[in-house]
C-alpha cells in the first residue's frame, strides 16, 4: 500500500471522464423514460459514484499511505458532499430554469437540463471531488 504514485493522473482523469459519460449517459436515459429531472439526476449520479469509487479506489488502493478503513471512511464522506453539493447546485438550476435558460443561445435552450449535468459536474468536479480526494482520501 506505499508504493509512490506513477501513472495515476492519466488513469483517474480517465476514469472521472467514464464516470461522466455514465452519469450523464444513464440521467438522459431516465429522462426519456419519463423519471423527473431531479430524480433522474440523482439515481444516475449514485449509480456513476459508486462506479467512480470502484475504479479509483483499484487504482490508488496499492499507491496510497492512508489505511484501508481511512481511505473507505473518508471516501464515503467525500461522496456524500459530492452528491449533496450536486445535487443541491442542480436543483437551484432546475427551480431557476426560466431565468437561466435566458443566458444560452435559442438553439441551445432545448438542451438546458443536459448543458445545467455538465455545467454543474465540471464545477463539483473541481471545487470538490478532485481536490477532496487528491489530498485528503489518497493523500
């Protein structure tokens, strides 16, 4: 379990950007099934979370200096702000859709759920999933 960090970022990033496509991917999917919009979000977001945590923890499991218990505790906390952060940002976005919806082109208006998935993924993605678990569950 301490063996230094070589490759990772390329594999993580590769595997943040499946999570994407899955989480995205699978709320479209609800979506065109009839699931509410917030609703949809939501399942798809735990089903991409839990692939997420899958991947990244067989990929940092043998590089990392934290104990095993530690990494799943911490792991699990940095999941839940993840999904609450999300899930609250996408659901202001949604209760506010007439309102934003006026800043996109009229092309692009019809798509304002799937723009307000990725707008609101890449702005958890950075202010706390990667930083979160970067330095803090794989530290």
């Amino acid at each position: 379990m301490y063996k230094k960090r070589k490759g990772t970022l390329f594999k993580s990033v590769l595997i943040g950007l499946t999570t994407f496509l899955i989480m995205n991917g699978l709320a479209i999917v609800l979506d065109k099934f009839g699931v509410e919009v917030k609703w949809s979000t939501l399942i798809a977001l735990i089903v991409a979370l839990l692939y997420n945590f899958l991947m990244q923890f067989r990929l940092y499991i043998i590089r990392s200096k934290n104990s095993l218990p530690y990494m799943i505790f911490t792991y699990m906390i940095t999941d839940l702000m993840i999904i609450l952060g999300y899930q609250y940002l996408f659901t202001k976005g949604v209760n506010d859709e007439k309102t934003l919806k006026e800043y996109l082109p009229t092309s692009l208006q019809d798509y304002y759920v799937e723009i307000l998935r990725v707008l609101v993924g890449v702005l958890v993605w950075v202010v706390l999933s990667y930083p979160l678990r970067k330095f803090w569950v794989f530290a």
